[in-house]
C-alpha cells in the first residue's frame, strides 16, 4: 500500500505504436532481402506437396516488414520475390522463357505484396485511430488481419499460377486451401517475433511494449530451456505415434500440446512466448517432413493456427487482469495517501454497521480535518500542502489496528471507522493520534500540524448517513472552540 500512490499516478497516456514508420536503411533493405530468400528457401525444404508447406515463414516476414517499414519494404520485398519466382522456376522445371518467368514474377509479386501491404496498412491505421488501444484488442485486430490477408494473397497466388499455366482449373481447388493455412501458420506465428527483429535495439521497440503492456519480466533462462525440451519432447512424442500407427486421427493429440504452450505463455515474458511458438511449429514442420506425414499436414497446420491464436490470447489475460486490478486500486483506494477512497470506504463502513448491529457490539466513527489547512496550501504550496496530507495518512495508518477502516471524506477530511470500541475507547485513540501528529516533519512546512475531529458512537439502528452528520456537526463545534 505505501507504493500505491506512486502506482496509481503513472501516466496512461502511451505512445502509440506504428505512428511512423521506421526508418529503411540500404542495410535493413539488404537483410530484408535476405531475410525473405532465406525463410523462402527454408519453407521450401519442408513442402509436404507442390506450392505447398507445413507453414510459410516469408509470409510472416512480409507482414512484419510493411508493419515496421510501411511501403519503404517494398522494394526489397519486391526484389526477393522476383528472385524466389526465378527459382522456383528451375526447381519445378516450368519451362518458361526468361520474358514469361519475369511477367509471373511480377504478377506474383503485386498479388503478395497487395495482400499483406493491405492488411498492415489496415493494422496501422487502427492503431493510429485509436480503434486499437490495448494488447486483447490488438491481438483480436491481429488474428482477423492475418486470416483474412493470407486468405487473399492464396486467392491470389493461385490465379497467378493459373494464369502462368503451372496448374490447371482443378488444380486450384486443392491448392490453395493448404496454401492458405501454411500462409496464415507463418503469419500468426513468426510476424511478431519477426517484428522484435526487426525493430531490435530501436526506440520503436520499447514504444510498442510499453503501449501494449508487454511483460518484458524474464525468468531464468535454465527454467525456460526446461519447458521448451519438455514441449519438444511431447511434439516429437506426437509425432512419432503418427507415424507408427499410421493413421490421421492420431496427428489430432498435437491438439494437446496447447496446455505445455499456454504454460510457457503464462509464466514466461512475450517475447520467449514467441520464440517457443516459432521453435515450435519449426520442429513441428521438420518433423513432418522426416517422417513423411504429408497426408496428415492439414491437421498439424490447423494445430500451428490454433495453438498461436490461443497463446496471443494468453498473453493478454495477465494485462486484463492488471488492467482491472488497476482500475479496482484507483476505485478503492485515495490516489494520493493510500487510504480509502470515499466510496469503498462508505461500502465497507455500511457492512461493518450491519455486523455491529446484528453481533451487537459498539463501533465508534471519527471524522478528523486538518486545522488550517488552505492557509497551508496558500502559503506554501499545493506540493507541500499533498506532502502534508501523505503524513497524516500514515500516521493515521499507523495508529490504527487492522480491522479499523479508514478513508480519505475529500480534501483534508478523513473518517475513520473502529469497529468493537465504545466513544470512550475511541477517545484515547484520537489522542495517541493527534500525539503523533506532534511528531509530523513535513520538508518546506514550518509549522505543526493538528487536526481537529467529531466523534460518535454509532447507534444500533442509526445509519451511516445520520452517524456522519453527527460526527460532523461534533467537528464543526470543536472547530468553533478553537
């Protein structure tokens, strides 16, 4: 409690993330090139068909890339594509002219880059809207973003490889399903831990955990690597019990590995989430791809979606819930002494009085305001005037056993509440309170600090409401006599 002012006063307003793009130097440009290449080739290592992988990392590389970089990633992204269709060309023998390999390219190139460009253009402006505010609203905007722009650059993908004449009509059909979920696998997975790359050692960086609330708390890295041997270990248990019973329905128990993820969501920071979620569906795919299980990838591609949806909400679930408790300490509590705020004090002051009259015991109500304390404010200073009220709150505080409430009434006024105390009991507490105060050392006050108080017995069927009036009209007197 003695830190909770501190807490509370923290300023809300974040910076919002993607506000500018980042800056694209020839380096950056020359490793998002690579980057692209790289991811491609490897995602080309693990396909289970033609056009068609496990997951597809490059997917996620180019969402992240116009995520951070805006339309500046373009150009490299651009150049890569251009590279991979050449490429692709000579490893499916398609035969076509340099003129016709470069027009695909092209074509393929516009319809990728379309596709992810829109849905992190789409991103970026409901961030800078302000639709988009927190982490559960984020991921939510996430999740839709990725399934419905990796859905359209299949869509389109597949018609470019129409129009190329690499696949026919029918071909289509069966394509682009498994094109789509690979595309979407690579999308929810890595583009958040591509976005850390990428934004690595930059003040973008810290701008974008601290507006989301991303714990950045780590853990020791021996625990860590613990959790991720054990989930590696129940994977490739999965895996080799598909591959030795030889039937699908076995691939659905990598559906069970969501429990060893979620707890390395909820007990690790985001970013060894996400770096357990790419290690993850990595040895997922090569795993796939050793013991030849192509006829059950669409399972273990749903299993990637899933699992990555479920841990991005998990991340989330720890921020809502600082995020209410926050909300409970600022409704509950004085922003400024740490006592009772006048409300919660009013709810627990209410059901104390209905225990004090059905157990039938006496409970005393004091209501103590600081003498002259606008002279204080006006002389000195509203700092020292606060720094003044913050003393008094932990004298109070100190004074009072636990079961005694006490609460901030509004400005310099304080209630306190003693529950099984009889007026004449309350009485000597007041005044070891006001003995206390004598004590008080305020830095920039040069005079003490006294308080003057009403206090009453509470009846047994008096309420809350005419026990306050008394008790102020008994303040108001003392006041007058001074």
């Amino acid at each position: 409690m003695d830190e909770l002012s501190g807490k509370l006063q923290q300023d809300d307003q974040t910076p919002r993330v993607f506000e500018q793009s980042s800056e694209l130097t020839l380096v950056r440009g020359l490793l998002l090139f690579l980057g692209y290449v790289f991811l491609w080739r490897v995602s080309a290592l693990m396909e289970y068909a033609p056009h068609a992988s496990l997951w597809f990392p490059p997917a996620g590389w180019t969402l992240a890339a116009f995520l951070i970089f805006g339309v500046r990633a373009l150009i490299p992204l651009a150049a890569a594509m251009l590279l991979t269709t050449f490429w692709m060309n000579i490893i499916y023998d398609a035969g076509q002219t340099l003129t016709e390999t470069l027009f695909v390219g092209l074509l393929f190139t516009f319809a990728i880059s379309f596709s992810y460009g829109l849905g992190a253009a789409l991103l970026r402006q409901f961030v800078r809207f302000g639709v988009v505010r927190d982490l559960p609203v984020m991921v939510m905007s996430f999740l839709a973003l990725g399934a419905l722009t990796s859905l359209l650059a299949s869509f389109l993908g597949t018609q470019v490889l129409l129009i190329a004449g690499t696949v026919s009509i029918f071909d289509v059909y069966t394509i682009w399903l498994p094109w789509w979920i690979g595309d979407m696998a690579g999308v929810l997975v890595l583009t958040p831990l591509f976005m850390v790359l990428m934004l690595w050692r930059q003040p973008h960086l810290s701008s974008w955990v601290r507006t989301l609330r991303i714990s950045t708390e780590p853990t020791p890295i021996y625990q860590f690597g613990v959790k991720l041997t054990l989930l590696l270990s129940l994977l490739y248990t999965c895996i080799l019990l598909s591959w030795w019973f030889e039937h699908r329905d076995v691939a659905f128990a990598v559906f069970f590995l969501i429990i060893p993820q979620m707890w390395i969501a909820y007990t690790e920071n985001a970013l060894r989430t996400a770096i357990s979620l790419g290690v993850f569906s990595l040895s997922l795919a090569i795993g796939v791809n050793i013991f030849d299980l192509g006829e059950s990838a669409m399972v273990y591609q749903f299993a990637v979606t899933v699992i990555a949806a479920s841990v991005y909400f998990g991340l989330a679930v720890p921020v809502l819930l600082a995020q209410n408790q926050q909300l409970q300490l600022q409704a509950q509590y004085d922003y400024l002494t740490g006592v009772s705020s006048r409300g919660y004090f009013t709810e627990l002051a209410v059901d104390e009085l209905e225990r004090a009259s059905h157990y039938q015991y006496p409970i005393t109500l004091l209501m103590l305001d600081i003498d002259h304390f606008k002279r204080i404010n006006d002389t000195y200073g509203h700092a020292v005037g606060d720094k003044a009220l913050i003393a008094v709150a932990d004298v109070l505080k100190s004074q009072l056993r636990p079961s005694d409430l006490c609460g901030r009434f509004g400005g310099d006024e304080f209630l306190i509440l003693l529950p099984g105390l009889t007026e004449a009991s309350g009485a000597k507490v007041m005044a070891r309170i006001r003995q206390a105060f004598e004590y008080i050392a305020v830095d920039g006050l040069d005079e003490p600090i006294s308080a003057s108080y009403g206090m009453v017995q509470v009846e047994p069927e008096e309420t809350l409401e005419e026990a306050l009036q008394r008790a102020d009209q008994g303040l108001m007197g003392r006041k007058r006599r001074r």
